[in-house]
C-alpha cells in the first residue's frame, strides 16, 4: 500500500486510495484534499477572527477554541459530500455503465452552496473588517460624532441646556441691572472730574473767564458745585448698586447651585451618551461602515473587497465544485460495480435463503401433516379395538336373563 503525503491527501478528500487507479483521479482527489486542508486553516482564522470581533476586539483566547470546531464541522461535512458516491441500485444484473449511478442529488449541493453563502458572511465579514479596521475606526469615528451631535442636541440634554441658557438670560439681567447702576455712577464721576478740571483751569486763568481765583458765586465755585454734585450722585447710585447686588445675593446663588448641577447632569447626560454611542461599534455597525466604504469608493475599497470575499467563497465551494464536476469518473464507476456487486450477491444470497426457507417450510409441513394423519388412523385403530373387548367382555361376564329368573327346585335346596 503506497504511502506518503498523495495517501495523506486522498484519506484527507475521504476517498478510497485503493480505488483511486487513474492518474487524472489522483490529482483530482488529492486536489480536493489540499483545498479542504486550506478551507480548514481559513475557516479556523475566520471563525477565530469572528469571535473576536464579536468581543469588541479584546483577543478572547477561546476564540482559537471556536475557530477549529467550525472548521471541523465544515470539513466533516465536505469529506462526507466528497466521499459520496450517488450509487443505483436498480437493474444490478445490466452491466451498462448508464445503469451505474444515480442522478446527482441537487439539494446536498445547493445546502452546501447555501452554508458556503453563510459561512462567507460569518467568516469571511469578520476578515475583511480586520483588513479595512484603520478606514473602518475613521468612517466610525465620523459617525458617532455625528450621532453624538445628534443626542446633545435633542432629549435631556437639551432640556438642561435650554434651563441653562434661561439662568443665564436671568443672571445677565441681574447683570445688567447693577451695570446700568454703575455704569451710571462711573459716568456722573467722569462728568464731575471733567467739571473740577474745568475749575482748575478757570481758577488758574485759562479757563473761561480767563480770571484767576475761584470767588464766592463765581464760574469757578458753580463748576466745584457741580461737581461735587455729580460725586454725590455717582455715590448714590453705587449704593444702590450695590444695595442691588447684595439684594440679589440669594437669587444669585440659587441659580449659580442650580447651573452647577445642571452642568453636572450635562456631563453625565453627555458621557452616557458617549458610552452609548462607543457601545455601538460592534459587528454590524463595522459592517455597515463597511459597506459605506465600499459604495463611496467601489473602484478603490469595493473592487478589492469583492475580489477577496469572491475569493474565499470560491475556496470554501472549491471541494464541492470538483466533485460535481467529476461526477461519473472512473473512481465513482469502481466504487459502483464493488457495491452493486455486492449487493447483487447479497440479494441472491438472501433470494436462496428465502427459496429455501420456503423449500424447508413445505417439507416440515408435510411432514406434519402425515403426522397428523397417521396419528388420526391410530386413534381409529384404538377405538376399535377398545370396543371389540368391550364386547368380549360383556359376554364373558353378564348372564343371561332368562337363566337368573327361572326359581331353583326345593327338593335341590334341601338335598
């Protein structure tokens, strides 16, 4: 029996090396076997690559646990469909190659085709995601700005912000309240600064009455009194200024608490939302990212992220493919004559042993029916012989009647 990796490899494609006679029949088989090994690698990253990213990226280590069980069970079920052979089981005693095996059953192949689609979008996706992940985090980043944007400015934390903007509208009256008061003050202080240096102009004879000195009723004394008059309004209105802000004082702080926690419960409001929005980066939102890459810029990112996923699912249904289009070779024509062969002898086999059985069947019942007969004409020999000494007795012991009836003489009785 030859060895070495062609044996490996047919034993791999879960076909029969003794079988396998043609050259064309080796290569095929063992080309099935090299593409199941490699469909065993793909499928271990790709199902390990899927756990990870359904963990948000954080290398889980059971995800090299998973990976190989999916592959496994793909293969299992690659080995089973190319190790099958559609053998017919009808006319076994025509020797026509036609008559061999059956018609292919469509549905194993479209199933296969059906998990081969599937597989391509629990395996190949998450391959894919990992291959665009730098432009992926880019598109996502964009997007959870904007959904971000989007959430600040509607629910709770709009409501806050729109209390917030009202203290502050209140805050800034209170504001411009005391501002009006001291801005009044200051005015009336300027005006009297003016006025006094006016008199110390006119004092000093430059001024307007070009007169020195500052006399009593004078234009110089009126300036001084005016001044002096500003100053004492200027004064009075800080008062009320400040009258004003110390009357405000409660008001005041009620609103700087209530800003305090209203800008508390934005930046909570705010970082729920952001946790809710860096939450939203799983599978389908990197999925959907993906997908905007490759509608935005399908001759760039689209056409080779087709290429590749076509790619893969043309290695996942390569086994399959080679199989169905080798159908009738000489390996599934061998394989076909050993087992109607077989099972032609099986079926003469198991016709004689019914043939015989029945042969066997008649004989015993033969046999028991003379039984029967023989035994029903010892029954009738016994009967009459049980009657014949019945008679026989009866003579020999009853009496006759007329012999017991008749009275013996008296003298025979005396005598």
């Amino acid at each position: 029996m030859r060895k070495g990796l062609g044996h490996l490899l047919l034993r791999v494609a879960n076909v029969n090396p003794r079988s396998v006679s043609t050259h064309s029949d080796r290569v095929l088989y063992r080309s099935v076997g090299v593409f199941i090994l490699l469909y065993f690698v793909y499928a271990t990253v790709g199902g390990a690559a899927f756990i990870d990213a359904s963990t948000g990226y954080a290398h889980p280590w059971y995800q090299w646990v998973v990976g190989p069980l999916v592959a496994m069970g793909v293969v299992a079920y690659d080995r089973a469909v190319v190790g099958r052979v559609a053998i017919s089981y009808d006319r076994l005693d025509s020797a026509d190659p036609r008559h061999l095996l059956r018609r292919p059953t469509l549905g194993l192949y479209l199933g296969r085709l059906g998990l081969a689609l599937l597989f391509a979008v629990v395996i190949t996706e998450p391959l894919m995601l990992a291959r665009y992940r730098g432009e992926i985090d880019a598109r996502l980043a964009a997007v959870q700005s904007a959904q971000l944007d989007a959430l600040d400015s509607g629910g709770a934390v709009a409501l806050y912000r729109a209390r917030l903007a009202e203290l502050r509208r209140e805050a800034g009256a209170d504001d411009d309240a005391v501002r009006s008061l001291t801005d009044r003050a200051s005015s009336k202080r300027d005006d009297a600064r003016l006025l006094y240096r006016q008199a110390l102009a006119d004092s000093e004879g430059s001024g307007v009455t070009h007169s020195p000195g500052c006399p009593r009723g004078g234009y110089c004394y009126n300036l001084v009194q005016r001044s002096r008059l500003l100053d004492g309004e200027a004064a009075a209105l800080d008062r009320q200024a400040t009258a004003l802000h110390d009357q405000q004082g409660a008001a005041r702080s009620a609103r700087a608490a209530e800003q305090a926690r209203l800008g508390e419960q934005i930046g909570a409001a705010r970082a729920q939302n952001a946790s809710v929005v860096r939450a939203d980066a799983g599978f389908g939102a990197r999925t959907a990212a993906m997908w905007h890459l490759v509608t935005a810029d399908f001759w760039g990112v689209g056409l080779f992220y087709l290429g590749i996923a076509l790619l893969l699912v043309a290695l996942d249904c390569a086994a399959i493919g080679l199989k169905f289009v080798s159908r009738g070779n000489m390996y599934e024509r061998h394989e076909a004559r050993i087992a109607r062969l077989r099972e032609h002898e099986a079926y003469l086999i198991h016709e004689r042993e019914i043939h015989d059985a029945r042969t066997y069947g008649d004989a015993t019942a033969k046999v028991i029916a003379d039984g029967i007969e023989a035994a029903s004409h010892d029954g009738r020999l016994t009967r009459t012989a049980t009657e014949r000494a019945r008679a026989v007795l009866t003579h020999a012991v009853v009496v006759d009647p007329n012999a017991v009836d008749r009275p013996v003489p008296r003298h025979r009785i005396n005598a």
